[in-house]
C-alpha cells in the first residue's frame, strides 16, 4: 500500500467510473488529484478565444467541487506538463504518479519524459486503460499484427466483448482516501492562462459531467431511432455526445454497456461508431507516423493543388455548393460538425477542389470542439482515400445528390445559408441552375449574392480520377470510374 498517490487528470474530466482514480484510492492511503493546463499545447492554439479551453475549464469547475464535495478537489497548474507534474509530484511527496492512457505520438512522448523523470528519484508513472474499450494488443489478428479493415475488427471486438470490459469502476468505494488540495485548490479564470471567454453558452454547450449527463439521457430515448436518422443534418438524430467523450465528461464504458444491451438495430449502429472510435485509437497507437502522411505510403506520390483562394472559399463556406457551404458555416459558428457533413466536405475538398487533406485536417483541427486526432486523422484520410480502411479513390461524393438525398427539403442548408431562405424546394441544392427572373424572385442573384459554384463538379470529378492515375491498383479494384451520390 502506497502513502502517497497523485492522479493526473486529463482527457478524463469525471468522478466516476475512472480507471487511474479508481487504482489510485485503491493503492494510496493519501490521494491528491491534478490538471495541467500544459502551455506545450495551448501555446499552439490559433486563438485566444478557444471554446475547447472554456469547456475544459468550466468542466473543470465542476469536477473540483464534485471532488470537494468528497473530501478532495483538484491541484491545477499551467505551464509545460512534462515539467509541472514532476515538480508538483516533489512538492507533495508523492510516491506515484496514476494517469490514464492517451494515444497520441506527443501525449505518449510527453508521458514517456515524465516517466524517465520521476524514476530518477525512484517515483513511477502508472497508466491505466480508460477512454477505449480495448487497446493495445487486446484485439490483434490471428497473427498478432493490428487491424487495418475495420469490419474484421469490428467482429474481434464484438467478440472479445464481456460484462467485464464495461463494468464501471466502483470508484467511491476507496472515496476516504482522497486528499484536499493544500490551500484549498481551485481553478484559474480563463484571464488567468491567457485565454478570453467565447460563446460557449449562446451555442447552447454546457461544459462537464451535468451537461454530459443532460446529453446522455436525451440521447437514450432517441438511440433505437439512431439507424434511421443519424444521416440527416436538419433531423436530431445523432448522439451529440462527441466532445462529452473528446473530453471525458462520461465514460465510454456507460455508453458502449447501453448500446450493447439494448441490442436493437439503431442501438447496434451507434454501438458501431463508438467501435469506429476505438479502432482509430488503436490504428493511431500503432501507426504513430501517422499524422505526417498517408497511412498508405504509396498515395503520397499523389499531387495537390495549390489553390489558397479556392481553400478560402471552402474554409468560409462560400464555395457555391449549398451543402458544403452550410456544413462549413455550422462548423465555423458552433465548432461542431454533423458527421454525414464531415464526409461530404471532406471529399469535397479533396476530390472536387484537388487541395491535400492535410489542409482540411488542419482546419477541423483548429475548429472543432470535439477534435480528436486519432478520429479526425482517420475521417480525412479516410475520405482522402489514403488511409487504412479507406473509400477508394475511385469513388467520389457528389455535393449536390448527397444535398437532395439528407437534406431534401433544405431546412438545413436555409439554417446555416440564409441568403438562400426564399429559394423554392427544387433549386435549393444547385440554385445556380435558377433562371434570372427566378432569382431576383427568391432574392438572390448568384454571383452577387451567393457565388457561383467554384468548380464544376463533373469536371473535377475527371480531374480527380486522373489525380490518383498514379496509385491506380493501389486502393481498389483496379481504378473503376465510379460516382458515389
């Protein structure tokens, strides 16, 4: 039994069902719990007004007085973590360091470091599994290498699957042996690291576990209805969970436990895209190299275009394309994305525009609330075509089918595109197709006051099959033309 603990939240931002907590109070008699404001990555962030900062630190208001409220509370820090955490480790005394598992190359450089300086003085860093429901090598092949087709290791998931793999953490069991904070502890302002407030509360987002819960229990009278509607933008059909699991307001266990149970088609479909979210985590864990370039080395011979203005138009929503346009304006106002959109932007980008995904991946990075990297790595190169598990290049979204196919009546597209309010049913998804008398009827004159399309897509579509020309045979079945509505 240790004296002395300390547990180094992260992605975790909870009090229950948490793997290094729950191992923590269970093997420490005194347990102290910390949050780094880690400077090596907020100093990276584009804007000062960072909604995922606020989140973050009004989530972890909650989680401090959730934590009072049981004879602790949380140690925050800001400064490089690699550097904070040990000293704060020397400061308390602590024996070890209990953290849970992160799968990213610089997270796992980062742990790597402060392992290597706490065994100097004869301390450790303990990591736990708890943001997946498998990792490491729990889910290999029959050879023992890692999965790179989903479908089969969807079925090796689903077949290791046990109550066991998603039982809770019964972390108030061992509660006594959590510490106050000296002082009393606290969270900074967003004043105090250098941030600025956003409109995280006009968007309608409630930070932490409250708002995670609130989400949770919405979702699960709608979850059997999953399969049906989750591909309609207009429609609320998906879970809106994502940023609550980016950062660990609820616990992935919970979740997967619920779908698994219910056990009814939509319950199965969502549990599927939860097995999507620990297959990234495993592929990224284990192709590190990943973020550089394409996860097939042979689509890196692939020439871009060098478009800045035509990456503009598609960054400000303004490409002519309603679809795409209204998908980029709602990521750009509520740092959120449907996933259905994701898709359909993506492939525009790199397969009606010709710009690099990496471009693409840069943006969402910058914006989204719930950005992942494992996730949003494997979504683009997923739609790229240069990923494992990849669409084939061959098969090419086209915006204006996707469009009449998930948003037919444009009450999404009329949402985020208001320019386009009065523009009658039929024109809606292509509106430069209307005649001049037609436009000046529904108020918009293409051109003026909505652009016209930046590229035909028949056009780019040619461009794009010739663009791959160089991986033909790499990622398909030899190169057939095909169109994907």
């Amino acid at each position: 039994m240790l004296e002395t603990a300390l547990v180094w939240f992260r992605r975790d931002l909870r009090d229950y069902d948490h793997a290094a907590l729950y191992y923590a109070l269970k093997s420490a008699r005194r347990v102290w719990c910390a949050f780094v404001f880690d400077t090596d990555i907020l100093d990276a962030l584009p804007d000062r007004a960072d909604r995922r900062v606020e989140f973050i630190r009004e989530s972890l208001v909650e989680l401090h007085a959730a934590l009072a409220a049981k004879g602790g509370g949380l140690i925050v820090r800001h400064g490089p973590a690699a550097r904070e955490i040990p000293a704060l480790v020397r400061e308390l005394g602590v024996q070890a360091v209990f953290a849970n598992r992160d799968y990213e190359p610089g997270a796992k450089a980062r742990d790597a470091a402060v392992a290597a300086d706490l065994a100097g003085d004869g301390r450790e860093l303990r990591l736990f599994k708890d943001q997946a429901i498998f990792d490491g090598a729990e889910v290999l092949t029959k050879g023992g290498t890692p999965y790179t087709v989903f479908t089969p290791y969807k079925n090796a998931w689903l077949a290791r699957l046990t109550d066991f793999y998603v039982r809770p953490y019964p972390v108030d069991a061992y509660i006594q042996h959590l510490a106050p904070p000296p002082g009393g502890g606290g969270v900074p302002t967003l004043a105090e690291i250098g941030f600025q407030p956003t409109d995280l509360a006009a968007i309608g987002m409630v930070p932490g576990m409250a708002g995670a819960a609130t989400r949770w229990q919405d979702f699960q009278e709608r979850m059997a209805r999953y399969g049906e509607q989750r591909d309609f933008p207009a429609v609320k059909g998906v879970s809106y969970l994502s940023v609550y699991l980016r950062f660990g307001c609820l616990s992935i266990r919970q979740l997967a436990a619920a779908a698994w149970r219910e056990g009814n088609a939509g319950a199965n479909t969502w549990l599927s895209e939860l097995i999507w979210r620990d297959f990234y985590f495993m592929v990224l864990d284990h192709f590190p190299q990943l973020p550089a370039g394409s996860f097939k080395p042979d689509f890196d011979r692939v020439q871009w275009d060098d478009a800045p203005a035509l990456l503009d138009a598609w960054r400000e929503g303004r490409t002519g394309y309603p679809l795409v346009d209204a998908a980029m304006r709602q990521l750009r106002n509520t740092g959120w994305m449907h996933n259905r959109l994701r898709m359909v932007v993506a492939s525009f980008l790199t397969k009606d525009l010709g710009i690099d995904w990496r471009a693409g991946e840069a943006h969402f990075a910058d914006l989204l609330l719930d950005f992942d990297l494992s996730a949003n790595n494997g979504g683009w190169q997923w739609a790229a075509s240069t990923g494992c598990d990849a669409q084939p290049w061959f098969r090419i979204f086209n915006p204006i089918t996707q469009s009449e196919k998930f948003d037919p009546q444009g009450r999404f597209i009329r949402r985020y595109v208001p320019e386009l309010a009065k523009v009658p049913d039929k024109f809606i998804h292509a509106p430069w197709r209307m005649a001049p008398l037609e436009q000046q009827a529904a108020r918009v004159v293409i051109g003026r006051d909505y652009p016209a399309p930046v590229v035909d897509h028949d056009q780019a579509r040619r461009r794009t099959l010739g663009r791959f020309e160089v991986v033909k045979g790499k990622g398909g079945d030899g190169g057939k033309d095909a169109a994907l509505d």
